[in-house]
C-alpha cells in the first residue's frame, strides 16, 4: 500500500526512513515525552541493511533522509550505519544532538556520505535552555559552541541549526541572546543555515502541562 508514496518520494531523488524511534532524553517541549516515553528504540542493523538494500533494490534515488529523531550517541553505530550508507552508494541526512557532535561521531558521518546534521539549537539564553526547555547539556550554551566549531573545520557535512522564539517566559533579551548566537554561528561557520521557529505547545508534554497550571497558556 505504501508502494506508491515510494515511487513519488523517489522521483524527487530523496527517501525518508528510520533507523530508530524516539529519543531518551527528557526535553520538556518536545513529543518525545508522551509518543515514545523518552525511549530511543534502534531498529537492528541488520533490518537497516535488508530495507535500505529493498528501497535501492525497488526505487531510483541516491539520497537517503534518516528521520531519526535522534540517530545515536554511539560511535560504532553510527559507522554501522555509514557502511550500510556506503555500501548502497547514498548520501544522507540525519539528525543529532548537538552534545554528540564529537569530532570522532562527525568525523565518521562525514567519511560515510552524510551531507546534513539536523541540530536543534531552541535558545541562546542559558536560563530557557536549563530551566525552562530542560535540553540537558552540560555546559549549556557552550556545548552548542563546540558543536559548531567542530562542523565549520568540515568540508563535506553542514549543520542546518533551529532556533525556537516565543518560549514561554522569554523575554526580548532572551531572544536577542539567541539572535546573537544565530549571529555568533553565522560568524564561525558560514556554510551552515539557520532557521527560527515558534515554540508550538504539545498538549501532555512537561512544558505544556507547566504553563498550562500556570495560567500562562490557553487551556481552550
């Protein structure tokens, strides 16, 4: 039945396809929370290979996109999955934390095809990052900078950062925080792109439920 979507995304010369479910950390905006329970679900490597070699099998494309929440912190999986990337002559696209983003993780992405790291950025301000959003890095803001210091020394791979704005209790020089940062990026790694998106509240989700009690959000 789902034959025919195939066909029409590979017309356009990309396929989109998992290589796990969910993520296990704990972001209080995110769907995460209350579709995959905070739990990152690998499909084993072995299915990876036989679907991905079906896809090329069955389908034209030299371009894989890896909807992957969040694709792994493991570096022997990562290169499990470049080799089966490789193997089938694909570029591809992922997504990523940006506290995974070693030199060691990108570098094996980079030598296996990977053209595109999905990073979400959320904030330049340290209080919505820890406080408010609960994105867990352990040196806040500055992991966020080693991330994109480490993909400007990259020839082969780029980072395309999201920002969110109206977070709730952001105030305007929260944002200017982030403006700045998206400048900072800009500055240090030119290739990369940069995107703003407005904070959408998931109704179950700990921010949701937070801002809701708080009479901050709309419960209608």
């Amino acid at each position: 039945k789902t034959k025919k979507y195939y066909e029409m995304a590979a017309k356009t010369n990309e396929i989109l396809f998992p290589t796990s479910r969910g993520c296990p950390h704990k972001c209080k905006f995110c769907y995460n929370l209350i579709y995959n329970n905070c739990r990152w679900r690998p499909i084993p490597i072995d299915k990876v290979k036989e679907f991905i070699h079906r896809l090329t099998t069955e389908f034209e494309f030299n371009h894989l996109l890896l909807s992957d929440d969040n694709i792994s912190a493991n570096l022997e999986r990562i290169k499990q999955i470049g080799e089966v990337m490789k193997d089938n002559h694909l570029t591809w696209d992922t997504s990523l934390r940006c506290d995974y983003c070693t030199e060691n993780n990108i570098a094996a992405l980079e030598a296996s095809g990977c053209q595109v790291l999905l990073l979400g950025i959320e904030t330049g301000s340290e209080r919505l990052l820890r406080d408010i959003i609960g994105k867990d890095y352990n040196k806040g803001v500055e992991t966020i900078k080693d991330c994109v210091m480490l993909l400007s020394k990259r020839k082969n791979i780029i980072g395309y950062y999201s920002f969110m704005c109206n977070i709730p209790t952001e105030s305007k020089a929260e944002l200017r925080q982030s403006m700045d940062l998206a400048d900072w990026k800009h500055q240090t790694d030119e290739r990369g792109r940069i995107s703003f998106f407005t904070y959408a509240p998931y109704p179950g989700t700990k921010l949701y439920e937070d801002f809701r009690n708080s009479g901050l959000l709309d419960s209608g």
